[in-house]
C-alpha cells in the first residue's frame, strides 16, 4: 500500500540540498554538517550513517524517544477515533483531569491548543480580557513561541531590534540580574502604567531558559509576583521547558519558587512530540477572555495526541522521573561543578533536575566562541547539546528525563576532555 | 501497560459534567445533547449508544475517518523516529518536494507550522515584512484561525465588535456582494492607503466558507486580486478549507480562479487530523520574512505528521479523489439544486465540489432559524451538519472527500423529508 520512498541512504550533502530547495530561507539546520537522522530509542539518536548520539538536547520527547507506551497509545488511537473536541470523547476528559490535579485551586480549568506558541498566545489575550491593559513585562532573552503576537514577548526571536512599544524587558535573574529582578520589574510595571498601554502581565519561563537558565535561590520570583500582583496584573508562568517534571522539584517550574500564577502555559513535552499544548487557568479568567473572543483550536486537544499526553503522563508517574530527574540531574550537577573548580573557562553552573545550564566565560566576559566550540566537539563525540543565553555562551543541558546517572558521566567525561583541548 | 481508563459506556449527562469541571468556559459542544463519538471510519461516525453517523460535517479526516494508511503511516513513524526539523530526515524532504509539485513557480518554497492558525499568522507577517504595511483587506465574516493575529483577520470570531484598526472587511462575493467585490476591495484598499496602517494585502479562502460558501463564477477573484497588486499588496489565499482537492477542480481552490497567489496557507486535512500546517510562498518572500525575525516551530513538519501527509497525497492521488469531489459534488449540486425548485426554504445552493452551502431564507431574508432546525432534524436522522454565513443562514457541506452518490442520495433524501415538515 506503501509507495517506495527514497531510501534512508541518501547522502547528507543531496538532502541537504533537497532541503534548500524547498524550505530554503526559513530552513534552520543544526551544525555544518547536519545530522541526518534515521531513527530513535530512549536517550540515543541513530544517524544514517550508522553512529549513535547521546541525546543531551532534547527535552520534548521526555519520556525517551519512540518510547512503547506512548507509540502504542497513539498508533491504538490513531486507529480508532481522531477528531476535535466538539464532540465528546472520553480520553480528552480523562486526560484533562489527570492534568489538573497536577494544580491546586483556582488553577481547574483547561483550553487545549497544539503548540507552546498558540497557548502563549491565548494565555497573553486572557491577560489582556482580565485587566483591559496590554502591555507585559518580559526578560530581555526570553522565548516564548512564535506567533505574531508571541514573538512581540520574545525578544531573543528579534535580537538587536526594538521591543514593540507595549513590551518592557527586564534583565534575566542572573547575575546582577538575580538581586535587582524584583525592582527592575516593578520599574518596568511602573513605566507601562504611565504608557498608553497599562500593564497587563508578567510572562516568564520559571526555568529562563532562553535567558541562559536561571533556577535560585529558589522562591526569587515570589517579589516580582507580588508586584506584578499588586498592580492588577496577572502573572504567566511559561512552563513549557520547565513543565512536566523537568525541574526534578515538582511537576510545574513555579512551584519550587512558592508563587501563584494565574496562568500556566505548556507545551513541548506533553504528548513527548505530538503537537498539543495547553493553558491552565481559573474559570473566571478563562471566561472573561470567551466572552470577548469566540475561541475553537480544531486539532487542539484531539484524541491522538491527549492519548500520548496521557501516556506521558503515566509514565512520568509510574516510572518516577521528577525524582529521577532530581537524582540524576543533582548528579549531574554535582559533577559539573567539580569541573567548575579544574577550568577557568566555566564561570557558573546553573539549574535544577535536567535543565542545567554551563556558563562560558573567558576574562570574566560571555564566551560564546567556547561554546560553539564545545558544542562541536561534542558532536564528533557522539554527544548531542545547544545553547542559550543573551550572548549564547551557556551550554544548555536539558536531555529526555529519562537520561541516567551513566549518561550523565559519559556527557561530563566528555566534555572534561574537549575543556581540557583549549 | 496500559491503565484502567473510564469505559466509553460512561452516560453522556456524566461526561458533560466532566467536561465542565475541567474545561469549562472555553468548551464550545455541539448540540443540545452532545454527541458522545468512540470510533470512526470512513463516512461514518460511531457514538457510545452504538448509532452509527453519516459524517457531512468533518472535513479534517478528508481522505476518511481512520485511513488504513495513515494510520499504518503514523503508527510506523511514531515507533522509528519523531524530532524537530532541525535535524535532517527524509520524509519532510520526500513530503516537501511531493507538496510543492502540486503548484507552480514562483510558489516553489514551504515553512511547516502545525495549524492553519499558525499558517496564516506567518502569511500575515510575509506580506508585512515585504511590503512594510500593515493594513489587510478581508470579507465580512472571514474566519482565518485563532491566533491574536489572526483573530484581527476574523471578523467572524468577533461578531458585532468593531474592526481592529488596520482591518478593512468588504462583503463577501455572494449576492450583490459578488459584482461589486472588486470595487469594495479596490475602496478598501484605497481607505487604507490613507491610514497610518498602508496595504499589506488581501487575505480570503478561497471557497468563503465562512461567508458561507462563494464559487461560482470561476475567476471572479481575479479583478480583486490584480487590484492587491497594483496596490502593491501581497494576495494570501487561504486554502485551509478548499485546499487538498476538495472543490473538485484542483489541489487548491484559488486555481479555479485562475490567479497567482503571493502566499498560499493550509492546515485541516493535510495531515488527516493530524496537526500540520504549511505556507507555501517564493524564495524572496520567505527570505524577507527570516531576514527581519527568527522563527522555527518545534513541531511544524516533524516526522510523524509528515508520514501522516505523505499518506494522505498518496490517497488524494491514486484513488482520484479530486475527480471524486468533483462527481459527487456536481451530483450532489444537482440534486440540491432539483430541490431548491420545490421547497421554498432554499434561496441558493452555491460551491464547488464537495464544498457546498445551502442557503436558507424566509421571505427573501436570511433564515437561521431554519439551519438551526435542518442541523438538528438531521441529526435525529443519524447525519451530521453544520452551518455557517454572515447571518448563520448557510448549511455547510463539507464531508470526508471520500464521500459517494449513495452518501449523497441519503443527505438529499433526509434533507428533503426535513424540509417537507415545515
């Protein structure tokens, strides 16, 4: 029934030119020679030519990639019903209260949608409805999606350009920017209400991880919520690189700072790859912005992809991966920290569970160039990793939560001995 | 491995409650009794009190309800491999070339998104990145997706509400809307032309469905569009709900029109149900886009919903379904149209392919309350329906493309018994 396809041996360099041939100018390729991928299993990448990676870059499929329980709930699903939400089904209702009562109150009500950007959309516009204000505070390298409205909140999407006029970007809690955040939000909240456009919200990834990771002292964003409370605003807690269990603390990043969001935003890791995402509010909330705006996400919350989402969540459960990721990614912390004292060219590690982020410095300033160099290294390694960061310089550590204390030591020996090079 | 799940035999009065508590203010249900849907295939929608549905509402699953294919598709990606873009693997490039062989220079370019929503935010911003205006020009009640970009372009999702400043709605092409469509584009334009906001372009589906369907006469775009530009706007032609075959007369509505689009946006049956999305445009167009803003979607094209698209081409192509909408849909026209001489009820039957409106009226003037009646009187004949149009006067037909004359003879019959009663 199947027609042939080209086979996966193609060569690199005639995809790589496939590639540019139809998706050309908004085509984003990693490394020079790109990586063609075949296949996937658990934390590991096999590539066509035959190599294996060590997968410390990606975070959406969190409960290992391909993993059975989660191919088998959608390859089962896909074979029975697939359809939007304007019917009844009972998997969509399961799965909307098993994600709830990850929350406690007023935090009871879901809207589904299929992307982290869609639902950063929705939660900006729920902001908007409760307060009639339109403008929000965000950090200076956040990413939040990449919607119109989304990338206005994304200054990382525009670097170098002017934030939108509604927008006010304060530094991210790093740094000097750790002591200073609350006030600089509260400066920013103030310059928004002498604006034309009042000040709607505070949007922030709990784990900052576009930012370059920023994770404590724990609780430092409870000043900057209260603030944010105080002026009438709601605060958005973009969960979608810390939600799911991530932070090895608790299900959702806010948590481990003991504040109240209004809004949660998820994305990425919920159905491990298939495209769902979602908002969790409170029903006033939620109301206040239906009544404005007639609201429908056609495959928002489809039954293929809340039977994955249900799977990851049962696994999640069942195979313990926040206490895995704090156990492992403590592990991991540790070590890298060890490493901190040997080279100079680490200038701080950061993090919690499996988002970690490894601070590059050279004379006391951001050193990109160590780490693209790093990354690359790693790469003829076998081992697979990015970066974020205002000035790129942090390498960023947020592998499947099912990584192992094993593939932890293997990502610090290695990249011991690419430090150790230059 | 699996849990215990709810059984499907949960009553329907239970399973709306749950939805409630957990969805709440943003659920949008359909009928009084909600449908309490458990499985699919084909034409045919099963509920748990084991009816069995003819589907004439769901265009999403076009290539049928639980495609074999698709669903050996899915299932087969799902268990190999399923990542982001930014890697190579061979079924986008596969499914990349096979989409953009289905139109003509210059529209030889694709960005992947996962919804028509995301789709037509990014078109929007093509045509403003190119042009440097920020002014649009839509029909009256056109419905273009869910974003907060997009909303602005969807009068419909904000009925009685005024414009967003840089918005100029024109009558839909129905009724004496069609002659003077090009003068009131031509008029908007010029009205823009004159704001602060300039023209970026003209953006419609090219079926107006939610203007409650407009085909007929083929080219009756072309005097709006070469209007756009002369203006030096851009023309997006939204194919979200004609594209993949379904007028019958091509893959994309806009050729039965026999215009050049700039941008070319799709989504709802691409993937069968599954969440993919896509703009097709040219090299300079995208480039002037991803020159002035970074932008990747995490899920946009990713593995398992390019199977999926790959399979539903492979059915669209080899069992002929375009020539298929075409058959049943003159068929069904006919039919309709046979009806409309003996029933008062009809105005106008319009569309193309398997994309037709039933126009209801009571003395000249837009009849909803008979949609609302036929929806529901259909629905205890076991056939699914919906309606649409400025005045919600419109009956939608829109069912799985692999819709037959046996199906369209039950809807014609149905439909005629329904109306004989009042």
């Amino acid at each position: 029934m199947t027609r042939p396809r080209p086979p996966n041996s193609t060569p690199t360099s005639r995809l790589v030119e496939r590639r540019q041939a139809t998706m050309g100018p908004t085509s984003v390729l990693f490394y020079e020679k790109p990586l063609h991928v075949v296949s996937a299993e658990g934390v590991w990448l096999q590539t066509a030519d035959g190599a294996r990676y060590l997968d410390v870059y990606n975070n959406v499929p969190s409960v290992g990639h391909c993993n059975p329980r989660v191919v088998k709930a959608i390859a089962d699903q896909a074979a029975q019903l697939n359809i939007h939400t304007r019917y009844l089904y009972d998997v969509v209702h399961t799965y909307a209260e098993r994600l709830l009562a990850t929350f406690g109150a007023p935090l009871d009500k879901v809207a589904f949608c299929c992307t982290g950007s869609e639902a950063n959309d929705l939660a900006l516009r729920i902001a908007t409805a409760a307060t009639g204000k339109r403008g929000f505070v965000v950090t200076e390298a956040a990413y939040h999606g990449n919607t119109a409205a989304v990338t206005d909140v994304s200054p990382s999407s525009r670097p170098g350009k002017p934030l939108a006029p509604h927008i006010r970007a304060v530094p991210a809690p790093i740094g000097a920017g750790l002591e200073a955040f609350a006030s600089n939000v509260e400066a920013a909240i103030a310059d928004l209400e002498r604006s034309e456009f009042g000040f709607a919200g505070l949007i922030v990834d709990t784990i900052f991880s576009s930012d370059g990771v920023a994770a404590d002292p724990a609780g430092f964003l409870k000043d900057a919520v209260e603030a944010t409370h105080r002026a009438g605003g709601l605060f958005i807690a973009d969960e979608v690189q810390p939600g799911f269990g991530r932070t090895g603390a608790a299900m959702w990043g806010f948590v481990r700072h003991g504040v109240a969001p209004d809004v949660v935003t998820m994305g990425k890791p919920m159905g491990n790859g298939m495209p769902i995402a979602g908002v969790v509010s409170s029903a006033p909330l939620l109301k206040a912005f239906a009544d404005s705006t007639g609201y429908f996400n056609t495959f928002g919350g489809n039954p293929v992809t809340t039977a994955a989402a249900l799977a990851v969540l049962d696994e999640i459960e069942e195979r313990g991966l926040v206490a895995n990721a704090a156990d492992v990614g403590g592990h991991l912390l540790a070590r890298l920290r060890g490493l901190t004292n040997r080279r100079g060219q680490i200038g701080e590690v950061r993090g919690a569970g499996l988002y970690l982020g490894v601070d590059f410095v050279r004379d006391g300033a951001p050193a990109p160039e160590t780490a693209t160099r790093v990354i690359n290294a790693l790469r003829e390694r076998k081992i697979l990793i990015g970066a974020a960061g205002l000035y790129g310089n942090v390498l960023k550590i947020r592998p499947p939560l099912v990584f192992e204390r094993a593939h932890a030591d293997m990502l610090v020996d290695a990249l011991d001995e690419v430090l150790a090079e230059g």
